[in-house]
C-alpha cells in the first residue's frame, strides 16, 4: 500500500508540473519532459527525508535502550 501512496504523490505532482509548464508557454512533448525530471528530483528529496527520519529514529530508539 505504502507504494501506491507515492505514486499517487508521484502523478499529483508530474501532472501540476506539466499544466505549470505548458501554462509558460511549453509544448506538449517539452512540458512533459520536464515535469518528469522535476518529479523525479522532488520525489528523491521526499525518499531522502523519509530515510532520514527513519535513521534518526532508529538511532534514538537505539540509545534509548538499556538492557
């Protein structure tokens, strides 16, 4: 399930950037392209700060434990 959340996130986001882009004045087939490098850029920023949330709780979750 945790996978179709990012591709929901994913197409949201590709299909705003194309409008965005086409808006400026783009064609079709450029808007497209663009939005694509644009998502996978932003999408790569949200994984990197989910894993790092992830880490950091997984080391504080670690020190808190005493045996």
């Amino acid at each position: 399930m945790a996978k179709n959340l990012w591709e929901k996130d994913r197409k949201s986001i590709y299909r705003g950037l194309v409008r965005e882009y086409q808006q400026e004045g783009y064609d079709v087939k450029e808007a497209r392209r663009l939005a694509s490098q644009e998502t996978e850029e932003i999408m790569a920023d949200k994984k990197f700060f989910v894993d790092s949330l992830i880490e950091v709780e997984e080391e504080e979750a670690g020190e808190d434990r005493t045996y």
